[in-house]
C-alpha cells in the first residue's frame, strides 16, 4: 500500500512569539479518515553563508544561544526579512556578524530545516575572498564574536562536537564536499 497525503481540515495560530509562531492544525489520517492534532512551527525563511579568505580561512562566529545556554561556533546566518532575496540576507548576515564584506554569493542549496516541525527553508551560501571592511554591527540582543578558522581545520570542529549545530553542520559538509581544496 502506498503512502498518501493527510488532508488538513482546520488550522489555527495558537501563540505569537516574535520570530516565529505556533499553529495547530487538525489532519485527518489517509487510512481512516479520523482527525489528529498536530502542531506547525511558522517563521521566515532563514539564510546562511559560509565565508572564505583569501587565506582559506573560514570565518565563523562565536555567540551565547539561550536555546541550548551555552556559546557556540557558527556560521553567519539569520531571518530573510520579507520581501528580502535570501542571497542578499546571507550577505547582509556576514557584514552584520563578522564585519566581512562578501561581493556575491555561490548557493550550497536549499533544505527543510526539520519538516516535522517547520514550515520554512534555509538557504544556504559560500562567499569566497571575502574582507574585513567594518566592525561588527550586532542587535541589542545579539553579539558575535569572529573566529577565523583554517579551511582543512573545519571538519574536526565537525567530527570533535566544538560546531554542534545541526544546519550549520550541514552545509559546512557540503561546502567543505563540493568546495574545500579547490
């Protein structure tokens, strides 16, 4: 027997939470047609960009996540404003975070950050030769820290845990797959 779509039958926002909101949705199941409750996380589509020197240097950034209450190590990346190209968000996010000027952006693709969940997409991106040109430019509840680190030393950060973020490890894979050493 093949798997079929659910059909949604009713759908509501339940909580409003700044960057994204809550929404409970009623399906009812292909097999028997009886209603279940499910619940849908909404926000903008998210954009990320890996910059590289000249040098071969990564830049990432370091900041404190109140998710998980600890710094991590990642990659500029952020909210595509409405209306924003996400190229032009992952651009804006680097020269924000890191004060890295990219001039253009290579895509590494598009993926669902967890379909179970979430409604958006992240967009992903490589920036070679990029520039310190400006200081950092952080929001009031956001400070980044910029960390360069050598091309061939970014898949032990992977491996070793230091980068733990789930889409930032995924496009670090890729890039470092369909990029690193040429």
């Amino acid at each position: 027997m093949a798997v079929k779509d659910w059909r949604e039958v009713a759908r509501e926002q339940v909580a409003d939470c700044r960057v994204f909101s809550v929404e409970r949705s009623i399906a009812e199941s292909p097999v028997d047609g009886s209603p279940h409750t499910f619940y849908r996380i909404h926000s903008g589509s998210w954009a990320q960009i890996v910059p590289v020197t000249k040098e071969h240097e990564v830049v990432l950034v370091r900041q404190y996540r109140h998710g998980a209450s600890k710094m991590t190590l990642e990659i500029p990346a952020g909210l595509v404003d409405p209306g924003e190209d996400p190229e032009h968000a992952a651009l804006r996010e680097c020269l924000e975070e890191t004060g890295y000027r990219a001039r253009n952006a290579i895509s590494l693709g598009v993926v669902n950050p967890n379909p179970a969940l979430f409604a958006n997409r992240l967009y992903a991106y490589l920036a070679k030769d990029v520039v310190p040109e400006r200081a950092i430019q952080n929001t009031g509840t956001e400070q980044t820290e910029v960390v360069l680190v050598p091309t061939r030393g970014v898949a032990e950060l992977l491996l070793n845990g230091t980068i733990d973020h789930a889409l930032v490890i995924a496009t670090l894979w890729r890039y470092l797959h369909e990029f690193a050493g040429r």
